[in-house]
C-alpha cells in the first residue's frame, strides 16, 4: 500500500464519513434522510391545488400556497427556458410542460411574462405534445397525466389525451396484468381519476363504451377510495397524489372524500420554500441501506431499536394497492408504501446484519418467521424469466413492470445470505429447495440480461448526462455483487462484467454512469466498493479509491447527483445517497487495507483471462 493510499489515511477517511453517516440517524431507530426538491412535484402539486379552488371550496390555506409555489418556480427556471425534475436536472418537455401550465392556470402569465415566453419557446423547439408522447412510448403511465395537467390549464385540446379505461379498475386484481393496463402496476389510482376527468371532458362516440364507462364512474370511484391511503398520499408521491386530485377535481369531483384526502396531503407536503418534494422519504431504504453499509460499525445501542423498527415494518395482510402478499417492506414506514423487490432484500440484508454474530438457533423465533415470510413473498414474486419486477408478478408489458436486473441480483442475495446464516435445514427444507432453485433461474435471468458491451443496465437508477439516461456504471456494479456474494466470480459474465466496470472509469479515476460523463460521490463509491472487494490491487481500483478520498478530505462527499429514477424517466436525488455508499466502500477499502490476503488467485486469473482473450 502506498503512503498515497496507506491504511492511516483510508482509516481517517472512514472515520470521518462513518460518524457524518451516524449523526444523520434522526431517531433511534431509523435513518429518515431529505429527498430532492421537485419543480414537477411543485407544479402538480400547485395544479391540483387550483383546480380544487376553482371548483368553490372555501379553504384559506390554498391561495397562499399557490402563490409561493408560482414564486418558487418562477425562480427556479433554468436558463433555457424549461424545468428539469430537479434543481440539478437538465431541462426536458415534460416538466417544463407542467410548469408552464401552472403560470397559465393560475393567472401569473402576465406578471412573470418573462418565464413564461421562454418556456413556450422551449417546448415549441422540444415538440411539445408530440415530444411528450414520444418520451415514454407504449407507457401511458406518465404521457397521460402530463397532458391531462395541460388540458385542465386550458393549454392542450382533450382529444389529445389518451382516453383511459377506468373501467377496468372495477374487475378483481388478479385479472388486471390480464387486461393488459396501459398503466404501469403502481398506477392504478392515476388509471381512475384520470379516465374519469377525460371522460368528463369528452365522452366516447361508442354508445357501448360510454355506457360502460357510465356504469363504472361509481364502482371504479370505490376502488379508489379503497385503495387511498389514510393520509391520502398514493405513494407517498406529490405527483401522483396531485394527477388524482387535480383530476377529480375537474370531473367536478373536488368534494369527493379522496380529492379532500389528497388536498390535506398535498398541504402537508410543503416545503417552507414554497416548494414540493418528489416523495415523503424513503426511511426502510434509507435505514437498510446504512445497516448494510456500516456492518459491524453499527453502535451496538442502535441494533435493538432498529432492528424492532424493521420488523414492525414488514406487511402483515395482503396490501390493498398491488394485492401484494404479506411479508414484503415498502420503502418508507408511512401508510402510502408499497412493498417491493428492491426493499424487501435489503430488509432482509439488514436483520441478517444485525444478528451477524448470532447463530442460526439463537435468532428468536419470530424474526426467523419473519424472515421467512419475507423469502416466501421474494420466491412468489419471481417471473417466469427468473427475473424479479418491482412490484408485481407477472407484468411484463411495460418497462417499469418487468424483471430487472438490478433487483434480482439484490433478491437473490438475500436468498442467499438467508440460507447460509439462517435457514434451519430441517423446518425449511422447502425455502431452501425453492431458494436454491430460484437463485440458479435468477442467474440464467442475468445472463440473458447482460449487454453485449459486458454490462447491466438498472431500472430505478439513470445518468441524466449517459446515452438514452441509462446508468450502466450503476447496474453492473449491483449485478457483479451477487456474483461475488454467491461464489460465481468465475462465470463468463462476471469477468465479462468486471472488465466493463473497469472500462467505465473516467481519466479522472470516478465514475459517472458511463465514460465522460462527470464522475459523481454515489457512481464512484458502488464501483470502486464493488472493485475492492474482487481486486483491491487493480489500478482501477486504487484510482477510484483515491478519487473518494479526495472527495473526503476536500469535505465533498456529501455532494448529490440526480441518480434516482421516481416513475418511469422522473429524476430524484436523495441527501443520503452519496453518504450511505461511500461509507460502504470505505468500510471495503479498510477491510482491503488491512488483508494481507488480497484477491483470491482464481479471481485474478478469471480477470486476467477475460482480459487476454478480449
């Protein structure tokens, strides 16, 4: 090790990351974080809002919330004329859109004629509504609210919306991948209201279709009202919440009880800027994500409450949203969360972590059912590709409905860390049996998935500035960790993978999500903790381990970049992620300096090999 990289100095690097990390901890049992502000959560938030005014409700809080979020958009206009989804984001169509509509609806047209003329010269060189559409393809989940926002405004013609068959929200859940949405699974309240609102507006030639679309106005309504969560946040998410509102709103629905819903958690969502954020939090993420990164760092005082946290946060009865079985973990801990597979593994992760010197008979006994439950619910999940989706089996039409990779490889390492340190070879014979089966499809899943570049593509992380937003840096780091973790490092595609990885490096030794894009905390610390832990010596490794510390001592390592992907192409940044993960590859960088063991031989070889042959 060199004096450049010596063990003192990765050592003080940790420290100081570790303890910003733990002074994040906001109570004692979980991690909280602050997710981006949102210019598009703002102008929905700010359309819905003005919807429920115009339709006669008396509420004094609304005007004074409407004239700070026009405010804070207005100041927050980049210079070209548009939004991005975030004060970091590059400007595109859709945002800019909403935003532009907000000024127009709410009368600010004239008093910040500036922005508003630039904006319109934006979205006519964009392609407006034509752009809008292309931007998500076959996916109606976000084109169609996008345009219904502008048709409320009075900027967009109604026969422009696509008309959504609300009606279908009234057949049983189990029939719904059936029919074939033409919204992603998590949509479904966006389904009803806004098929409502456009057939409100302009009702079908069909007599059959409109009467049909009659019959279900009431029963579909149901659905929904069933379906809303006590605090009136789909999804915890201001977008969502605000496309149903603003919808029912202008079907003349605004007294309706889950427009009144939405309204209070539109109104508690605010920020004291004046602005919206693009979610609550992401609390069970956040958490799982740092117990995972710390390890045996964790003060020992935290485990207990945390631990009891998590478990408390796992679903006990089939959730009414996605028909979900119990036993999976949302990302927050608030009544709008959805259980998943990208939350669920890292819960499980967690506990295991917690219990790390535990063995397999001292686990209690309800947190190894719990664990299992949650395998169970990770195991029913898994499509017939050997992939797992996000939410729902089985949906595998539209993007953010399909396997992928990145969540399958974080499933199946929790399958695996489950059997190895807590599965009982006698009462879980079946999960193990099912287990191994499904890990073994879940490789043959990545295999088909790789790209023929070596890399993974994620589904809910992007690169704003990569080719088509995609951020392979970020999904081939994720995948290479289950082969690590499972013993498969000498497969084909992992080498393929590795050798990729190290080709994504920068000159200036980051990360970005692919090479020239600009090298970033949280692209730089899932590469360079993924590279430590297969070849501490490669120089890769070393210049990526370097490029943190600097990051370190430079106090810039708690720097964020829009990263995150919320729906499908809707940017977010979280003020933890940076943190959380160059804590976990400092933590890796440590353990790396300290061995005098290094790569395993066959490792190397395996590299080295790939690289010949390449």
């Amino acid at each position: 090790m060199s004096d450049a990289l010596s063990l003192q100095r990765i050592e003080r690097g940790y420290q100081k990351v570790r303890d910003a990390l733990l002074a994040e901890r906001d109570s004692p049992s979980c991690w909280t974080g602050e997710l981006s502000t949102s210019p598009l959560s703002t102008a929905t938030a700010l359309m819905a809002l003005e919807m429920v005014r115009r339709s006669g409700r008396e509420d004094a809080r609304i005007a004074p919330l409407i004239e700070g979020g026009v405010n804070w958009l207005a100041a927050h206009q980049n210079d070209d004329g548009g939004w991005g989804d975030t004060t970091k984001s590059f400007s595109n169509i859709s945002t800019t859109m909403l935003a532009g509509a907000v000024f127009h609806a709410t009368g600010s047209s004239e008093r910040f004629a500036d922005q508003v003329e630039r904006s319109r010269a934006y979205i006519d060189q964009a392609g407006g509504v034509d752009a809008v559409v292309k931007r998500y393809g076959k996916d109606k989940t976000f084109s169609v609210p996008i345009l219904t926002h502008c048709a409320l405004a009075g900027l967009v013609d109604w026969k422009q919306v696509r008309p959504l068959p609300f009606e279908l929200a009234c057949l049983p859940a189990r029939f719904y991948k059936t029919v074939r949405l033409p919204v992603v699974s998590y949509a479904l309240p966006a389904l009803i209201a806004i098929g409502q609102v456009r057939f409100h507006q302009r009702k079908p030639l069909n007599p059959l279709v409109r009467l049909c679309r009659h019959l279900a106005a009431a029963p579909s309504l149901r659905v929904l009202e069933r379906i809303q969560p006590p605090n009136g946040g789909f999804l915890e998410a201001t977008p969502l919440t605000s496309f149903v509102t603003m919808s029912l709103a202008g079907a003349g629905l605004a007294d309706h009880l889950v427009a009144r819903r939405g309204v209070e958690f539109i109104i508690d969502s605010v920020r004291s800027d004046g602005s919206w954020p693009i979610d609550t939090n992401l609390a069970t993420w956040l958490t799982t994500m740092s117990v995972n990164a710390l390890g045996d760092d964790l003060p020992a005082d935290a485990q207990t409450p945390i631990r009891d946290w998590l478990l408390g946060q796992q679903y006990q009865e089939v959730h009414p949203f996605t028909n979900a079985d119990p036993g999976g973990w949302a990302w927050t801990d608030l009544p709008g969360g959805v259980p998943d597979a990208d939350d669920t593994p890292g819960a499980v992760l967690a506990l295991l972590n917690l219990r790390r010197d535990a063995s397999r008979e001292s686990i209690p006994q309800t947190e190894r059912r719990a664990l299992a439950n949650a395998v169970n619910w990770l195991l029913d999940l898994q499509n017939r590709d050997g992939g797992w989706p996000t939410f729902c089996r089985g949906w595998g039409t539209l993007p953010f409905d399909r396997s992928a990779a990145d969540i399958s490889a974080h499933a199946m390492r929790a399958l695996s860390a489950w059997m190895q340190t807590a599965a009982d070879p006698q009462t879980d014979a079946r999960l193990l049996a099912r287990s191994k089966s499904a890990v073994d499809n879940g490789f043959r899943f990545l295999s088909a998935a790789q790209r023929d570049d070596g890399s993974w593509l994620p589904l809910w992380f992007g690169n704003q500035h990569g080719t088509d937003e995609t951020n392979p840096t970020y999904g081939t780091a994720r995948v290479l960790a289950a082969y690590r973790d499972l013993g498969r490092l000498q497969d084909g595609e992992a080498a393929r993978g590795l050798q990729r990885l190290i080709e994504l490096q920068n000159d200036d030794g980051g990360w970005g999500g692919e090479p020239g894009s600009p090298s970033s905390v949280e692209e730089t610390s899932v590469a360079t903790e993924i590279l430590l832990s297969i070849d501490p010596g490669h120089a890769a490794t070393r210049r990526g381990l370097a490029w943190l510390l600097d990051c370190i001592e430079q106090d810039r390592f708690a720097e964020t970049a829009p990263i995150g992907f919320y729906f499908a192409k809707l940017w977010y940044f979280e003020k933890l992620y940076p943190l959380v993960w160059i804590v976990s590859a400092m933590k890796e960088a440590c353990h790396s300096a300290a061995s005098a063991d290094g790569p395993t031989t066959q490792t190397v070889s395996a590299y080295q090999q790939q690289t010949v042959s390449g």
